[in-house]
C-alpha cells in the first residue's frame, strides 16, 4: 500500500515471524516494538500481531506489520492465510535448542511453498540464532552459515530478546531488501 503526496510517502509491510515454539518470536517481536523483555513463557495461539512505525527518511513512512506466528501452527491449516501478502520473513530458533535449528528447514519449505511476491519471486528471508545471551550454544557459527549458503537465506543474526541484541539490525536489513526488490 502506497500513500504518497508530493513529497511524502507511507508504505505498508507484512512481516511474518516464524519458527518453533519457544524460541522467542513473541519475546523478538515485543522487544522491537514495545522495549520490553519478560522471562514469563506465554504460549501464542494462532497468531498475533504488531505494528513498528520506522521513520525510514525524512519523505518516507514505514508500517512494518509483524505477524508472530503460534509455533505450533506449521502444520495448522491457518498458515497459509497468515502467510497471505507477506513480503519479507524472519526465521527464528533457539540457539540453544538444536531441535529448533533442526526444524528450520521445514519452515522455509513450508514458507517457499506458500508466499511468493506477485512477480513470482522468492520473499526474502533472515535467520535469527535467538537467545544469544545463553552462553551455551549448540550449534556452531559453520554449520548456520552453511545452511545459509545452501538454503539462499541472504543473512542471519545471533539475537537476544532479553540484552536487545542484533533486533533492530536485523529487521533494518530486511526492510532494505524489500525495499531493494520494489
Ligand atoms: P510460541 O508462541 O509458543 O511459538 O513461542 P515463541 O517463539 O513466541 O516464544 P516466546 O517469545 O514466548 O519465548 C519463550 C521463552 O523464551 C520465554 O520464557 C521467553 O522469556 C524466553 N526467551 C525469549 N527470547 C529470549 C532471549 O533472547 N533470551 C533468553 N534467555 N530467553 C528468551
Ligand atoms: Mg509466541
């Protein structure tokens, strides 16, 4: 959506957040948009969703609409219409959790699958290694890098939700890569 006046413009983004349940989307998404950290575990149901207002240049507006997605929904059938008009996703697993990198795959199959731009193309994709803050982490940088290359994911982050860690870097590359593709 374009709302443009001389020279102002106001742009809409969908940004679907997505990955196994517990690694921290809901706990990404709040910290971005709200600041805050909570170590209370509450489990998302279907989905929920966010807006981040990014005063991207002195003539442009950016509504990112982030849809955190209920990590047990990859086999619901919602996915597809939370899916719907995405432009960009940011993948998310537990960097301490080894199931939760395991599980990525499934997740950018599932998302190749069901989004493409109107143009057919691919959205783009970021993964985030969440809970960087733990210090054991169970999977090495080679392995995630690895994945990346194979997978054509153009970057990942190691994140924290809980020191505010690599968030707003992450979602900034995003926001440039679609505004890149447009
Ligand atoms: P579902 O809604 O079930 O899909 O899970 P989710 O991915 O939204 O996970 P959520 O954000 O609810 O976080 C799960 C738990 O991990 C909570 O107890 C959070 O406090 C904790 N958590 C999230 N991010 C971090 C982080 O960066 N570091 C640490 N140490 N804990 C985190
Ligand atoms: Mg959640």
């Amino acid at each position: 959506v374009t709302l443009s006046n001389y020279n102002h413009k106001e742009l809409l983004f969908k940004f679907l957040i997505i990955g196994d349940y517990g690694v921290g989307k809901t706990a990404v998404v709040r910290r971005y948009t709200e600041g805050k950290f909570s170590s209370n575990y509450k489990v998302t149901i279907g989905a929920d969703f966010a807006i981040k207002t990014l005063n991207w240049d002195p003539h442009t507006k950016i509504n990112l609409q982030l849809w955190d997605i209920a990590g047990h929904e990859r086999f619901g059938y919602m996915t597809r219409v939370y899916y719907k008009y995405a432009v960009a996703a940011a993948l998310v697993f537990d960097i301490s959790r080894i199931t939760t990198f395991q599980s990525v795959k499934k997740w950018l199959n599932d998302l190749r699958e069901k989004v493409t731009l109107p143009d057919g193309s691919n959205i783009p994709i970021i993964l985030l290694a969440n809970k960087g803050d733990i210090k054991h982490t169970a999977i090495p940088t080679e392995q995630i890098n690895k994945f990346c290359k194979d997978n054509k994911i153009a970057q990942w982050y190691v994140t924290s939700a809980k020191e505010n860690k690599n968030i707003d870097e992450a979602m900034h590359f995003l926001v440039e890569n679609v505004l890149k593709s447009k």
